[in-house]
C-alpha cells in the first residue's frame, strides 16, 4: 500500500476478484464476472488506485494485496452476516423494493443492525484507504450507508456514488422503516448517480419529503445545526453501460461467427431464433415472455420447428426463497410448453439455468434473429448492449421492455414493449419475428451508435470528471 494511501479508491461489496485459500494456506484468486468489474477495473488500474470489497467467501480473513495492477482491501464478511445484510436486508428487503414491490420486500430489524455493521466497517476499509483530499467511488444499493460515514471519518476526501438499480417513487420508499437512514447515509456523497432521470427525480423528492434541506433542480443544500451551508450534493443520471468495442471485437473473430452458425446447426436451423439471456430473476419478466410465446404457439402464430426460443437464466441468489420458488415456476412453465408443442428432436424452449463464458454469449447474440429484454424493472440492462454491439452485420431485432434503463437510450430504435401487456408483448414479438430486412438494418444501425460511442470508459469518465470538479471548498473539513 502506499505510505499515504491512494488518491482513488472504489468500494464496492465485491472485489474485482474471487479469493480462494487452499487447505495449505496458499492463497489463489480469479477475476470475477460482471459488469461493474469490466467498468472499473481500467480506471483502477491507470490512477493506481486500491479497491475496496468482500473477497467473496464466508469467514475468510485476508490482508491486503495486489492483483492486476490493483491494490486490493478485503472486507471480511461471516457467514450470518452474509445471510443477514446480504441475502436479508439487501437482497430480501432493498431488492425487491426498489424494484417496484414486484415481490414483497421483507423488514427484520436484525437484518438492519447487521447492515448498518458492515457499512461501517466497508466505511473504515475505504477511510485508511484514501490519501489526503482523495476521490471515493462508491458502488450500489448493498452500500448506502457509506458516504455518510465515511464522511465523519475522512472529511478531507470527494465522495462519489452510483446507484446500479432503479431508486423507487417516494411512495414505495416511504415504506422502509429505516428510509431517513438511507437518505442521510447517501447525502454523505458529494454525487450520487443513478440510472435514469426518473431515478434521481426520485431521490430528490425522497429528500425534500424526509429531511428539511432545499433543493435546485438536482442540487441539494445540505446545512450544519446552526443553519450553515456546508456543501452541495448533486443527484444526476449517469447511465451505465458495456465495453462495446471490445464486444463488437469478439463478435466478428472467425471463431465466434463459426460457432453462431454452429448453433443454428445444432437448434435444427429454425426460420427464427428467439433468445431471452438474464439473471434468474424475478425482476426480468422470464414468466411473462414464456407466457406470451406460448399463448403465440397455442393460437399457431408462431409454430414449431420455424421458431425457437432459446433462454439462458443463470443461477441467482439460489438461498433466497422467492428465487427458489421463481425456478420452479419457470421450469414448470417451459415444461409444459415443450409437452404442447415440442416436436422430437425440436423443443418450442432450449432452457439453460447456467452461464457461458463470453466467447459463447457473443455467438449466441449473433446467432439469433430476436432478443428479447422484457424487464418488469431494470436499472439499465446490459444484456440489450451486449446484444447490439455483438451485431456488427447490421441485423437482428430488440425488443425491449420500456421499465428498463437502457430503453431511454435505445427506444428510439428498438421495438419497445409494456411486459404486464401480454398482448402488446405477443404483437412485438410477431413484429420482430416478420420485420424486413432494411427496417432491422437502419434500426440497429441507429442503436450500434449509441453504444458504441457511448460505452463503459465514457461513462466512468464521465461520473469522474463531474466529481474530481467538486471544489475543496466544497468539502467540509
């Protein structure tokens, strides 16, 4: 570590990189998957900057080290904690809530006081992390007590923090017992980023109802006792996105483009390739897409073996039982379309409840003729991304669920759809399944533009450039 520590710090609830110790203590590590890593990892890297985060098993007590260019914190984390702050109060009470209440959220006052622990001790990691007058990032919904405390630790530093999901209506928020926590922990920052517009609108509102601070536009006064400004916190959109370059890279090497016609081959060669790629999440709308292709196979709109879906649900949060109960139903719902209208060798649904390395989902995106995002609430979706910067030959069609982040960005282009309307959801995929070829071209050219020039490195840039900007005077030392 350096003797006065880093001058940019991000903290997160994971590392960028998986921790294992082996029975003769040696310690191993593998990077880990996912957006957040991809995004950040570069701009850690460049500022020699350290991370932040749990090493990603239970009870695993490690020092600091380096990695990829990296220095990186452990934040070690017991397997009662990970029960209680994370599958409980992030993931059973924040998740659901601040997805619209699409699965009741749970309130246990336990899992609070767990969650309030290990904020502080993330808090205390990132505060003996940070050189004098340093920029901490701060990532996520797992973390929203950070920014405050950090703050009473080091308030020399600029705090950041971005909100990977959708911040719920004050109607919905208002339902947290511990809401005025929340808030003030997240006014800790200096920026708080969110995905969309609606999203810091939200938080705004979430302000003005909760505490007694004014507001501008998306500027907050936040004031000391004796009434003095202190400092100006700003909520603005700041939507997340993919390292699009180097996925359009992948997608046109000849071993990916061979392996897309590979997999045509092996579906039987369908006339149309429907693809549904998520999480295996209640949140994605997996129910209400196999329901609408369904009810199409049912009504012979759509027969088999010309069309095929394929949907790819990678495991999630398997000890949380409403994602227990959302396996079953899926594999109950798929199983009884592929009884109806299977044929042999010719499955109306291919489902895969595991995931792929990326070589596999960029052929996968090249090789279907339709992507299907019917989100119920996203804070952006990447999947869409990922699909669009795979499709360097101009083809393919996205439809695309308009309670996603990525459908202020895409919508223009993309054929939006509500995914509680099964009717509007069942037209849009007869539409993408019968759209000619020069109207999918000019569509998805318009959407490889957007993603492509506005891709990960811009976004990090971009959240930096406006926090580094916060003046000293700003900071209340």
């Amino acid at each position: 570590m350096a003797s006065d520590g880093y001058d940019l710090v991000v903290v997160a609830n994971r590392l960028p990189v998986d921790v294992t110790v082996g029975e003769d203590g040696e310690q191993t590590w593998t990077r880990s998957p996912g957006g957040l890593v991809t995004a950040l990892e570069p701009v850690v890297q460049q500022s020699d900057g350290a991370w932040v985060g749990w090493g990603g098993a239970a009870d695993l007590g490690l020092d600091p080290f380096e990695a990829d260019d990296m220095w990186l914190v452990p934040v070690p984390l017991s397997r009662q904690e990970l029960e209680e702050y994370y599958e409980g109060f992030a993931n059973d009470t924040l998740w659901p809530l601040y997805h619209d209440v699409i699965q009741p959220p749970t309130f246990h006052r336990q899992w609070w006081e767990v969650y309030q622990n290990v904020n502080r001790r993330f808090a205390e990691a990132a505060a003996a992390s940070a050189a004098p007058g340093a920029t901490v990032w701060v990532h996520d919904y797992q973390l929203q007590l950070v920014p405050k405390m950090l703050r009473e630790l080091r308030p020399d530093v600029r705090i950041g923090f971005f909100n990977h999901i959708p911040f719920p209506p004050l109607e919905i928020f208002a339902q947290l017992p511990w809401r005025q926590q929340v808030v003030e922990g997240l006014l800790g920052a200096d920026l708080i980023g969110f995905q969309r517009g609606g999203d810091a609108a939200n938080f705004v509102r979430a302000v003005r109802r909760l505490t007694d601070l004014t507001t501008r536009g998306q500027v907050i006064t936040v004031t000391g006792p004796n009434g003095r400004v202190e400092r100006h916190v700003r909520a603005a959109p700041f939507p997340i996105s993919i390292d699009s370059r180097t996925f359009d890279a992948l997608a046109r090497t000849p071993e990916v483009q061979q392996r897309a016609k590979e997999i045509r081959t092996e579906l039987g060669d369908p006339e149309v390739l429907l693809l549904g790629v998520d999480r295996l999440d209640y949140t994605k709308g997996i129910r209400h897409r196999i329901k609408a292709y369904g009810e199409l196979l049912e009504e012979g709109q759509l027969t088999v073996p010309q069309v095929t879906l394929v949907q790819v649900a990678s495991p999630s949060r398997e000890n949380v039982g409403a994602y227990q109960q959302l396996r079953d139903d899926v594999e109950v719902l798929v199983g009884r379309i592929n009884g109806d209208f299977g044929e042999f060798g010719h499955p109306a649904i291919h489902y895969m409840h595991h995931s792929y390395p990326m070589e596999e989902m960029a052929a996968l995106y090249l090789a279907a003729d339709v992507m299907l995002v019917t989100a119920l609430r996203d804070g952006m979706n990447l999947v869409a991304k990922e699909y669009i910067a795979a499709r360097s030959d101009d083809r393919g069609a996205l439809v695309l669920s308009e309670f996603t982040g990525a459908a202020d960005e895409l919508g223009g282009a993309a054929i939006l759809v509500n995914p509680h309307d099964i009717a509007g959801l069942k037209a849009a995929i007869l539409h993408a399944t019968r759209i000619q070829p020069r109207e999918a071209g000019r569509r998805m050219r318009r959407l490889r533009r957007r993603v492509l020039e506005n891709d990960v490195a811009r976004w990090s840039q971009t959240f930096l450039a406006v926090l580094t900007a916060v003046p000293v005077r700003d900071q209340h030392v």
